[in-house]
C-alpha cells in the first residue's frame, strides 16, 4: 500500500494542512463565543483570514487583503441559518476566501462541488451504488452521499464552487436543504436533518458567459457578498507578490523576485486595460476581451519566475513575462492583437523606464 503524500509533497495543500500551525495557535488562545461545532469563534475566524499577532507572539499570515468589514460579514453570515454567496470576476479570491473560511470554521476544506454544466443532482443530494442498490434494493448502505448531505450529517462546511455553472433544475435541488435544513430521501421514506453547524458558502462569477442564473427562490436563501476588485495598485502587487512566492515554494523554484519591479508592470498594465485609461487619467486605451483578473497576473509572473530559473540567472526580468503577459491579454488573435499593439505604441513605447519590456513584447510579434 502507498503512503499518502504529505503536505510538504503535495503540489498545493489544503488550507487546514497548510495552516494548521496557525488555525491551532488561534483555536488555543481563542476564548471568545463559539457557534456550535465551530473549531473557533468569529473574531479568531477573522483574524485567521486577514493576519494579525496573537498575544504569545505567534504571527497569523494574513490570506485575504482587502475589506476587514467584508470578512466580518462574510463570517456573520455564516453564523446564521443562511447561505453565503461570494459573488464576483475572477481574481477576487473567491474560491480563496471559500476554502480558508471551512478550513477555520469546520478544520477542513474539503467538502466540495465543483459546478459545471454537468453537474448532475447527486452532486447536491445523493446518488446510489448500482452493484448494491441491485444486489439489496434501495437501503442506507446503497446510498452515496453528496458533499452536502456529508456537511449536513456532521454540521460542517460545505463549498460549491462556481454555482451559477449548475443547470437551473440542479440548482433548485439546494431550496429545500437552505430553507428547511433537511433533505428527503423518498426512496428510504427518510431524510438526512441538517446537525448545527451546518451551512454553504458559493461562489459565481457575475461576469461570465454561459451561465445559468439563480432563481429568486434560490437568491432569497443566499446573504451576497460581491468581492471587489483590490482597490489600488499596491494592495493588488502584494496580492501577486504573497501568491507567486508561495507558488513559487511549491514548485521548488528559487527565489526571483528581487525587486517588484516587473509585478508592479504586469500589474499596471492589467489595470490600464481594465479600466480603459492610464494610471495618469490622461490617455484613453481600448480593453481586451480577457478579463484580466489579479489570478491571470499570478499566473504571469509565476512562469515569469519558472523562466527566470530554468533559462536565465534566477532573476525575472521583462523577458520573461513579456510571453505570458502577451498570453493574458491576446485572447482574440485579432481584435486583442489589436488592442494589445495600440497599447504597446501609445502607452509602453513612451514610458522610458519600460523600454526593456517594450522591446521584449515587440520580439514576440
């Protein structure tokens, strides 16, 4: 038999493994109220998402920059007999906050839908194992639960990612799990009631294409929570900045990022694009059809640094995130090319300091 991996192998660990050192410290030095079957209370919840010191020196990493006033909520929310909704355009951290979210409030993460549109209602509710349900006919033992019913039975966390990717019908199946916290089982003349502790955090992006939206039944059981954009330029450099370095740690890639130089470019450029005018106000720029989104930028740099390690000296420099940052925002061969060329002629060509990538960008074609 293999050995499971551990999380100093495993390419990305689960939030609980990978902070367990914190959630314990936290659990321990927390003596605030707890809800039922909470691992911590609200308050420890919090400062577990956004950082802080605890009183015997322990440093709690921060894993959301942003609002603190949006994680209150968000946390609240949970607190209560309703849903939670984090709604937004990818590269809010969504699926991020999600999974830190279980990970401090039920010790793990790792009860999950992922929704596409396949997703069939068993991944809601239950499905059955076929070899048994004909050998001995619809019993307990023949039942497979879902995510859901699993969270229900141990008044846990559950997250389903990318709901509004769910069929409408599918979706429906939730309503009567959200509203009357149990879930029936005809065939067994049962249900499954929801233990306290028991709640959903969603995720969607509002801005995607070929989704199905809620239905009003459906939104009334959901407090929503819209995760903005990071406000400025520095916040969203030190979102990249925290992300690559861990990814970078993952992958066994040495240290390149001597300076935030080359962050602070990809970065900028992204929210030029984004918002259809320069950082300056002074020049209007066309945006792209990709949505350029903080996660995109990660994923810049990050082969920016696999770049710099594998053919280079260890250090990023603008050739090797021209290739990705062209990737990112050319997604249309034709009309991104476009705007992407325009950009590069009115915008990259006169700023001084960014010769190097010009030239570099301009290589590629």
């Amino acid at each position: 038999m293999s050995e499971s991996p551990s999380a100093t192998t495993v390419l990305r660990a689960h939030a609980e493994n990978a902070y367990a050192a914190e959630l314990a410290a936290l659990a321990a030095s927390d003596d605030r109220p707890r809800p039922p079957r909470w691992r911590m209370s609200p308050w420890a919840v919090t400062t577990y998402l956004l950082g802080g010191t605890l009183d015997d020196g322990t440093e709690i990493t921060p894993k959301y920059l942003g609002s603190r006033r949006l994680m209150e909520v968000a946390v609240a929310s949970l607190a209560t007999d309703r849903a939670l909704l984090l709604l937004g355009v990818p590269g809010t951290a969504k699926t991020w906050v999600s999974e830190h979210l279980a990970a401090a409030v039920s010790g793990s993460s790792t009860l999950v839908v992922q929704g596409t549109a396949g997703t069939p209602e068993e991944s809601l509710r239950y499905g059955w194992n076929y070899a048994r349900l004909l050998a001995e006919g619809p019993t307990r033992g023949a039942l497979v639960p879902s995510p859901v019913m699993r969270a229900m039975e141990t008044g846990s966390l559950v997250r389903i990612e990318e709901l509004t990717r769910i069929p409408a019908d599918v979706q429906d199946a939730l309503i009567t799990v959200l509203s009357e916290k149990h879930l029936p089982i005809p065939e067994l003349d049962s249900e499954v009631q929801a233990q306290q502790g028991f709640n959903v955090i969603a995720t969607a992006n509002n801005r995607d294409k070929g989704v199905n939206d809620l239905s009003s039944a459906l939104k009334r059981r959901f407090n929503t929570l819209v995760l903005p954009l990071p406000d400025s330029l520095e916040q969203e450099v030190e979102i990249v900045r925290t992300r690559v370095d861990s990814l970078g740690r993952s992958l066994e890639l040495p240290p390149g990022l001597e300076s935030l130089a080359e962050i602070e470019r990809v970065v900028t450029i992204f929210r030029e694009l984004r918002s259809g005018v320069t950082a300056d106000q002074r020049t209007t720029v066309k945006s792209p059809s990709a949505t350029l989104s903080t996660a995109e930028a990660i994923s810049v740099m990050t082969n920016g640094l696999s770049l710099a390690a594998h053919f280079g000296d260890g250090v990023v420099r603008a050739d090797d995130v021209a290739a990705g940052l062209v990737g990112a925002v050319v997604k249309d061969p034709v009309q991104d090319r476009i705007v992407w060329q325009e950009y590069l002629e009115t915008v990259v060509k006169d700023r001084t300091e960014w010769t190097d990538l010009y030239r570099a960008c301009r290589e590629l074609g």
